[in-house]
C-alpha cells in the first residue's frame, strides 16, 4: 500500500508543494529555536559576567602586616569582603624622615586591590615603631620633612590615604605637637589630586585619649577608629576578655559599648567613628574569667581553631557576648572573637549608625580554606546594590 500511496501523491501537484512547505516551516522553525537558545544563552553569560556583588554597607579597613608578606601574599586576601587596605607599618625617625622597609613596596598589592575598587592606606607608627613620633611633631622643621615625605610616597606609590598609629600620645606637650601635625599633614593631603585620606588608629579609653583633642580634631579626619581590643592582656594582673561586647562583674578594663560611648561624650561624628574588630585572642594562666592572672599570650583566630580541634572545650560568655576557650587542665584560659562574636559587633556597629570596622589583621582567620571571621563582616554589612 505504501508505494501506491506514494504514487498517487506525486501524481497530484498540491500535496508535493504541501509537503515542501511543511519541510520549509519546520527548517525554519528549528532554526530559529536554535537562535533562541543561542540568545539566551549569551544573555545568561552576559549576565554573570556583568554580575557584581551587593556593596558593603559600611567601612570594612582591614590592617595587613607586610612582614607576613611571605607567608601570606596579596593574592590569598579577600578584595570583596574590604573597602580599605591599611598597610602596616612604616615609621618616623627622630629627625622627621618617613622610614619604609623594602618590603612594604608592594605594587602588585597596591594594584590588586585597586582592581577591586579598594583603597590602600600607609598606616605609620603601630606598636614598638613610635619613638620617632615626639621629637618629629615637636619641630616644624621636621613635620615638614615628614610631610612632604608622605604626600611624595602616596604619589609615588599611587596610596589612597594615611593611617596615623601614634602609640600613644602621652603628655599635655605631646598633645598639642600632634594637634599640629594633624592639621598640617590634614592640610597637605587635601591638597593632592586625588585629594588624599586621613584616618587614626585611636585609644579606646580615656588613658590615653585624654591627651587627644577630638572635639578639635574631628574635622580633619575621614575615619578615627578605636582600638577596641587589648582589654586584657600582659599589662592586666587578672584574667578577661581581650574584646568584650559588653562590661560584666564591674570590671574596669571596659568594653566595645564603653567605648563607644566614651568616643560620643568625646564628640567623635558618628560617620566618621570606626571601632576595632580583633582577629586574635589572649590567654592567661587561670581557668576563671576576672581572676587572678601572672601569664598571658597572643593567638590568631586560626591558632584558636587548632586548640579547638584538640579538646579544649568552647565556652559563650553570655553577658560580654564573647567565647572563651578552657584548656583540658582547665588551668588556662583563651579569650578570643568567633564567627558569633563578630556578627553582634556588626551588628552593633549597624544599630548605632557607625561607620564602619578595622580590624586587625587579615592574614589571622584563614580555617576551613576561606577568611572565616573577615567575610563574616562583610556579610553582616552588605546591601542591594541600587539600581
């Protein structure tokens, strides 16, 4: 039956131009199924290449010590979870010159993070690289020098801005020597195209801050940020926690809300007020929180996760807000921030409409293969980008 079929249909004219018609229609059809399927596929890949992270919120400055530089290069940092990158530490000497080690030449660092639309600050001074300090404020002749030494590295070396870490500044004398190298250093990096950042890294209390005119100051920095870590330590004569949300057992060593509260009595802008995030803990020779304490040491976050995985036992201190590790023989105790520590900080900082975060410093919370603690801020502060 099959040939005759044929047959009859070849033999009649409409159903051969139906037939060629049908076959053009679906020649068509698939062609331009396959030209969809083609453009969607190119929208998708458009998409995901155009695709940005949602912005951070908040000041995310993150402190890099450029003598981890071996162990821990630019290209293992974490660009998306920052805003800033805070080199640590170049220095004064006692007749003004700026004083950079070999090392903290980084181009390779300074343009990675420029490719993430993150800027790079030369922090100057940090703990133990301060005795050039007095003498160089003290002296106009000197703070010119270093001044111009300054604006001359962040052209040369293409820095967004400056860190000032004076630790500390300590008597009524001091105190006016650095009102005066702020206003001229505020002064000759505004004056940059570009204009150029000014921030500090400031005490937490009134030890120290009391020899710092903030009220006056102010205006002359984009962020002051206080180091709201290092409560406790080797300095305390009892044991604590190293960076306490809150105050417990009247202890007199503070707190995060202490000082908070401390930077706004001190007439700080809020905008402007950046508190410290520690990626580090402190131990101490006691298996009690505020007890007597003769011993202490320093542990990255990392460090901490190793003790964890070797039976030390993970302790919430429900009041401060904090963790704390007990060692098996419970005769020594490690007070440090976690993933939940930081997150409530974050979202302190969100609650009071701060500006933002430093945190020190980022090479310190690799675990797990990722920077735990430092995208755990940047999640906690990330925002819809507006469209």
């Amino acid at each position: 039956m099959r040939p005759e079929v044929i047959k009859m249909k070849i033999k009649d004219g409409l159903p051969v131009i139906f037939l060629l018609g049908l076959v053009i229609f679906l020649a068509i059809l698939s062609c331009t199924q396959v030209s969809s399927q083609q453009q969607r596929l190119e929208t998708g890949l458009k998409e995901k290449i155009s695709y940005q992270a949602p912005a951070l919120s908040k000041v995310v400055m993150g402190y890099y010590p450029v003598w981890k530089r071996a162990e821990f290069s630019h290209s293992q940092i974490d660009f998306t979870s920052l805003t800033h990158l805070a080199l640590a530490f170049t220095k004064p000497d006692s007749d003004g010159n700026l004083v950079v080690d070999p090392d903290y030449i980084y181009p390779e660092l300074v343009e990675a993070a420029h490719s993430h639309s993150v800027k790079v600050i030369m922090s100057i001074g940090g703990w133990g690289n301060c005795q050039g300090f007095p003498p160089t404020a003290a002296s106009p002749e000197k703070r010119s020098r270093f001044i111009n030494q300054i604006v001359e590295f962040c052209r040369q070396h293409n820095y967004d801005g400056v860190d000032l870490d004076w630790e500390y500044v300590s008597n009524e004398q001091e105190s006016q020597n650095f009102s005066d190298l702020v206003r001229e250093l505020s002064a000759a990096l505004r004056a940059m195209d570009p204009p150029r950042l000014l921030t500090m890294a400031a005490p937490a209390g009134s030890y120290w801050g009391r020899w710092i005119n903030y009220e006056q100051l102010h205006p002359y920095f984009d962020y002051i940020a206080l180091m709201t870590y290092d409560y406790h330590g080797p300095w305390s004569d009892h044991s604590g926690h190293n960076s306490p949300l809150y105050t417990c057992q009247n202890d007199p060593c503070g707190s995060f809300d202490d000082s908070f509260s401390y930077a706004v009595i001190r007439g700080i802008p809020l905008d402007k007020l950046l508190l410290g995030i520690p990626f580090f803990g402190r131990s101490f020779n006691t298996g009690k929180l505020y007890a007597p304490s003769t011993e202490s040491q320093y542990y990255t976050y990392t460090d901490v996760q190793k003790l964890l995985a070797s039976g030390w036992k993970y302790n919430w201190d429900f009041c401060s807000q904090v963790p704390f590790l007990l060692s098996p023989s419970r005769t020594t105790l490690l007070s440090f921030d976690d993933i939940r520590s930081v997150f409530r900080k974050c979202r302190y900082v969100l609650d009071k409409s701060l500006g933002g975060v430093i945190i020190w410093e980022v090479t310190a919370d690799w675990h797990n293969g990722r920077p735990e603690l430092l995208q755990t801020v940047a999640r906690t502060f990330r925002t819809p980008v507006k469209k």
